[in-house]
C-alpha cells in the first residue's frame, strides 16, 4: 500500500563527491543534493559519519521537511564499502550514534547503487574510469566481482590501464624488445606533451617519484581522440582496453544466474566511468572479450549495456525502501538508456570447445580498429611469447 507520507532517502558516496536522494512514498524525488567525498576508508568513520549525516540535513532542508523528519529508510551505496560483515557492523553503529536519522540504514558498495539504479532484477556494473571494477549481482543477492584491485594488481582497461600501456610501448620500443606493428610517432608525442618530457628519464618521475593516477589516467582521453583521428597504433590500444574490459565479463560468466542470461532484453551491464565515452574505439575489443576464454566460462548469448541518466543515489534509495519492507513505485525505463546490445553470433554459441586464456603476457594483441586489422608486437616479456587474439 503507497503511503506518500513515508520518506526515502539513498546516497551515492564516492572519492570525490557524493550525492543524496530524498523521495516520498509515492516514488517522487523530492530532494537532490551534491556534498563531498563520503568514502570511509579516506576519511575515517567519525568524519565519513558527520560528512552523512550533514548531507541527509542539507536534503531535508531542500525538501523543506522539519529538521526533525525521521526518514523511514536510508541507503548508503559507498566506495570502499565492499565486505558485507563490515557494513552491517556500520549499520548498527550508525543507528546507535544517530537513533532519530532513519528508521532502517543498509550500507553497501557504490557498484551495488549503480546495479539497484537501472536493474530491477540484478545484473553487473562494469566500471571503467580511473581504474576499473566489475561487480556481478544476481536475482537471488549473491554477488560476485572481477577485478578492484587497484593500479598495482589490477585496473585493466581502465584510464590509468590505457595510459600506462601506451607508456611501456614506448619504452619497450626503445629498448628494442619490441617492434610495434605502427609508428608510434603520435603516440610519442601525446606522452611527452602531456607530462611535459624532454626524455623518456623524465618519465620516471611521474611513474614513481610523484605519482598520481589520476594525470596518468587522463592520457586516456588524448589516445582516445587520437584514435579518432586515425591514428593506427592509439587505436590498437584502445582496442586491447576494449578487451580487457570485456574480459572482466567472461570471468564472471560462469556465476551468472540462469535467468539473467536468458533475459529477453539481453545480460544488463551497467557502464560506469569517463572510459565509456570512447566506446567506439573499444567495442571491437570489447566484443572478443566477452567471449568464452577458459575451460569454465559461459557463452553470454545476448547482452546489453547500459549508461544511467540518474545519480546511482536513487539505486541506494530502492535499496532503503527494500530493506523496510516497503514496495516504493519506481521506473525503471527513466534511469537508463541503452548504448549497445550485442548477440552473440552461432559460431560462438555452439563452441564445443573454447577458447584458452590469453597469454599472462602483456604484449599487444592482434587487434581490429577502425575497420582495420592490426598484427602483434614481436617479443615477449617474463619468459612468454606473445599470444594473438582470432578475430572471427
């Protein structure tokens, strides 16, 4: 029964800034509001906690509801918020020390936020940003993820991946271990413009002495347009980003429930981070990604991803809304569009036997960008060979 009375409330919680939602029963936003970083392993519990509660004030105030309005539930979709012991131990703290905030408070991953946005019934959130992250929900709650391990032991295919990558193309190239299949003319040039090299020494350091992955990460954005502009070897790497994070989707195949991956409309992906506005120049490798690569990855017959037009702050407020038990009116149809929907050709969904894994090597891969299909860098590194990807 809709009881327009009642007051939701959800939070998108990054590294940067935040966002909160407020809605009535009835499923109307009442309130929106912008605030800053609320991730609780940057700021601590103590800041995170008051920077929250602030933002739920500073709603009620847009709403203008009483200061004293006990909301009935509040979702909070956090970055850093990944293991589920520790967000019910944060739910009970927080319903201690703020007993007249809400009545019912779930924590959870922003990722989760993102999945609860535009899917009704589960689904993955693949992000790729700065770094990259994927995470698998299925109808039933389990979850699964690929990936989140940082820049050191992971990000594949995120920003920071695609820039490092072109950076140790360059400097293998001139320590002759490999012979790229392109010039790398361009791509040199992007690399010392933009962290402003005389030599290749300069490199270091950005890489280590003063490194910030988010300059790194913006190089992305520059290989990006080059590839745009034709350039043949920008646009292999970001065919190889393309399939990095397609990969991400095949690992988790073999997890996905049943009914997600007979979904008439396609496995839902939600795409998260700047990365995706480049989807032209990875969907290719994204593609060859997707497929199955080890003994127990599952062919995905069709999929379709998926962009929000709404802050993942609304995912969090379904979230609230479920945790009390309360059906709160939604649409779904409002908070995404769909960029792409792919099926899977026969010749992929009959294999009886398929693929092998890729080679742990990071050499580059036989690619196809821009309508043009490009060879493999000689040479491999830590005792492996360079391995090829068939383009079908």
């Amino acid at each position: 029964m809709v009881n327009a009375n009642l007051i939701f409330g959800g939070i998108e919680g990054g590294g940067t800034h935040s966002w909160i939602v407020l809605m009535d029963g009835k499923g109307n936003r009442i309130a929106e509001v912008e605030g800053p970083s609320t991730n609780v392993l940057l700021l601590g519990l103590t800041e995170c906690f008051r920077r929250l509660h602030q933002l739920v004030h500073d709603a009620k105030k847009q709403a203008h509801l009483p200061n004293d309005t006990v909301l009935e539930a509040l979702g909070l979709c956090l970055s850093g918020c990944e293991e589920d012991k520790k967000n019910r131990e944060l739910e009970e703290t927080m319903l201690a020390q703020y007993p007249d905030l809400a009545r019912h408070v779930i924590f959870s991953s922003d990722t989760h936020g993102s999945i609860a946005t535009g899917s009704p019934k589960g689904g993955i959130v693949l992000i790729s940003g700065t770094g990259s992250n994927a995470l698998l929900v299925n109808p039933d709650g389990n979850t699964f993820r690929c990936g989140g391990w940082g820049h050191m032991l992971g990000d594949e295919g995120s920003g920071y991946w695609i820039a490092a990558r072109g950076v140790k193309i360059l400097f293998d190239e001139d320590d002759h271990l490999i012979d790229p299949p392109h010039s790398t003319d361009t791509l040199r040039t992007l690399v010392y413009k933009h962290f402003e090299l005389k030599d290749r020494f300069g490199m270091l350091h950005h890489t280590y002495t003063s490194f910030q992955k988010q300059n790194y990460a913006s190089l992305a954005a520059e290989i990006s347009k080059a590839a745009a502009g034709g350039d043949a070897m920008c646009a292999l790497i970001m065919y190889e980003g393309g399939y990095k994070i397609g990969r991400h989707i095949s690992a988790l195949s073999r997890n996905i429930d049943t009914d997600l991956l007979t979904c008439d409309t396609g496995l839902p992906i939600i795409c998260a981070g700047s990365v995706w506005k480049s989807w032209e120049f990875l969907q290719e490798g994204f593609i060859e990604g997707v497929k199955p690569h080890l003994e127990k990855d599952e062919v995905i017959p069709k999929l379709n991803l998926l962009r929000l037009t709404v802050t993942s702050a609304m995912g969090a407020t379904y979230l609230a809304a479920q945790r009390a038990g309360y059906d709160l009116p939604r649409d779904y149809s409002k908070n995404v569009f769909s960029i792409f929907t792919h099926v899977q050709p026969p010749s992929v969904c009959t294999l009886q036997q398929k693929r092998t894994s890729m080679s742990l090597s990071s050499d580059l891969i036989i690619g196809k960008a821009n309508g043009k299909t490009y060879g493999k860098i000689n040479g491999g590194t830590n005792g492996t060979s360079s391995s090829t990807v068939n383009i079908s």
